[in-house]
C-alpha cells in the first residue's frame, strides 16, 4: 500500500509546482541587484573616447539603457527613449553592448541619439555585471548608486508612463 502512496505523492508535489510556475508572469524576471549599490565601471565614451564611471552620477537619479547596434527590439523602443529624451528629466546614459565603435556611432546617427551620451562595453563584462540578459534593458539608479528598477526588454510607452515616470519623480524628491 505504501508503494502505490509514493508515485500519488510525487505527482501531487509536481503539480503544485505547475500551478505555482503557471502563476507566475514569465516577463519577470526578479533581479539580485534591485535595492543594491550598481556594479562600479569605468568605461569609453562613445563620441569622445574619454573615461566615464558610474561614480560620475553620484548625487543624481539616472537611467542606463543597454542597447547595440545589432538590436531588433532596441530598434522599437528607441523612439520611446528620443521622444522621452526631450524632457532633460534625468541623465540618460547609453551603454552600448558588445558592440564595434563604428557600428554603435553608425546606429546613433542613423536612428538618432537620445542619451546624454553612451559608453561601449565591446566585451560585454559591464553587461555581465549589471546581470543583463540581452538588449535592451534599462536600469533606474538613484542619487546615491543604489539600483531601484530593472526593465528587461523595450521600453514602451506604458512602462514609461506607469513605472518608470512615477519612480523617477519619487526618487528625485
């Protein structure tokens, strides 16, 4: 009797798991780093090859936006970021993911450049450390280096309205 229990528990288990995964929404992806100081980098700008840390926005709320030039869905959510851009809210910083100089100064040019300005990450160790999946994904930093939002995927004009808006003006109070 015990053995026919065994397979009726073992299956009872599994789906209770099922129904937990089916609950859960699969565009989440909870983020380690959410509450934490960011990853410290220094990195190349884009337009004038000089040093940029992410020391240099202490004291200042501010978005870094991973993106590359090889990007599909970067493509869609650039016009969200240029429109956004004209606001001079926060500083919007790029960081152009394993990516060749030409190609990320290419892309710039040909879509527009809506970031204050953009850093490369040819290698894609900034990008690792910050925990990033793929492109685009977008942080929300405060003035005090700490990550207070991760948006993985493009940034649309809802999550812009909804999300991100309403935690860029708390966080700048």
């Amino acid at each position: 009797m015990k053995k026919t229990l065994i397979p009726l528990a073992v299956f009872i288990v599994l789906v209770i798991f099922l129904a937990v995964g089916l609950k859960r929404d699969p565009k989440e992806i909870p983020s380690p780093l959410i509450n934490k100081a960011a990853p410290d980098f220094v990195a190349q700008r884009l337009d004038t090859a000089a040093p940029f840390s992410g020391k240099d926005m202490l004291g200042k709320v501010w978005m870094l936006n991973v993106w590359a030039s090889w990007c599909v869905a970067c493509r869609e959510e650039h016009p969200i970021l240029k429109e956004y851009a004209k606001t001079r809210t926060l500083p919007v910083i790029g960081l152009d993911y394993k990516d060749g100089l030409a190609e990320g100064r290419a892309f710039l040019a040909s879509f527009g450049d809506p970031y204050d300005f953009s850093v490369v990450d040819p290698d894609g160790r900034i990008g690792i450390n910050f925990g990033v999946y793929g492109v685009p994904e977008t942080f929300l930093i405060d003035k005090a280096g700490v990550i207070r939002y991760k948006q993985i995927g493009p940034i649309t004009a809802q999550v812009l309205r909804e999300t991100l808006l309403p935690m860029i003006a708390e966080l700048q109070k």
